[in-house]
C-alpha cells in the first residue's frame, strides 16, 4: 500500500462557508432588529392583548354568576366570592399575576389599579356588615375590566 492509494482529509466544502454567512446574518439581523424596527416607524404595543377565547370565557363566567343572581339561587356574599374568584383567575390567565390570594391593596402596589378598583368593590359586597343589595355595580366594573384589558 502506497501514499497513491491513501484517501486524502476531506475538503471544506464551499456550502459550509455559505452556511455560516447566512448564520451570522441572521444573528446580527437579530440584534439590530429593535433598530430597525424603530427605523421602520413600527410603535411598540400599547398594552398587554389578551386572546378572544380567554375574554369570551371570562365573561360566560360572569354571566353565569349575574344569571344565578337574578334567580335568585344564590346569595350575594357568595356571588360576591365566586366573582372575586373569576376576576382572580382572568388577572393569572391575562397577565401571568399569581393572584389567587391577592388582596386590592397588594393589586395597587403591583400597578393593577383597575383589578384594585374591581377587588374593592368586591370586598365592599363581600364582607358587609348588612346583606348588600346586589351586585350589579361590581358585575358591570368586573366586565370592564375584562373588556378593557384585550
């Protein structure tokens, strides 16, 4: 066996360099992307959007509540809990916040006035000292706020 019949290294093939280029491009087109963007006239979002399907639910949910209100089957404390529950529950799903035991005033520190505001009116219908009268002030502020924040 002589040095002829030996097979030689492989060669770099001309696509790898290709390969690579095309890599770096992307990589600083990823890091100039704000730039261009900017450059581009392209504002950034004005707030948080939340899908159609998490609205539609929340509000189904609210409904329910309003419907077992009206029917007079349900107490208003209770009503009251189960909608704090709901509002609770939207703030995870739409913005991430882990608000299962979230209080109003805990929502004003974090900069969610608008689940404060619904919280409070709430807990105004929920720890009464008389049975409150209704809850049609806190359905309506709790679709708002759903409605507000998509």
């Amino acid at each position: 066996m002589g040095p002829a019949e030996l097979i030689g290294p492989l060669e770099v093939s001309p696509a790898w360099y290709v390969a690579a280029c095309f890599v770096l491009l992307l990589a600083c087109g990823n890091l100039f992307a704000p730039l261009f963007r900017a450059a581009a006239g392209v504002a950034a979002a004005d707030g948080p959007r939340i899908p159609i399907p998490v609205r539609s639910t929340y509000l189904t949910r609210i409904s329910a509540v309003e419907t077992g209100l009206t029917a007079e089957s349900a107490d208003v404390r209770e009503s009251a809990q189960q909608l704090a529950t709901i509002v609770r529950e939207f703030a995870h799903d739409a913005w991430g916040v882990k608000a299962e035991h979230l209080t109003y005033r805990d929502a004003a520190v974090a900069g969610l006035d608008d689940l404060a505001q619904c919280l409070l009116g709430l807990y105004e219908a929920e720890f009464a000292e008389a049975e409150p009268a209704g809850l049609q002030p806190q359905i309506a502020e709790a679709r708002k706020l759903v409605a507000r924040w998509s």
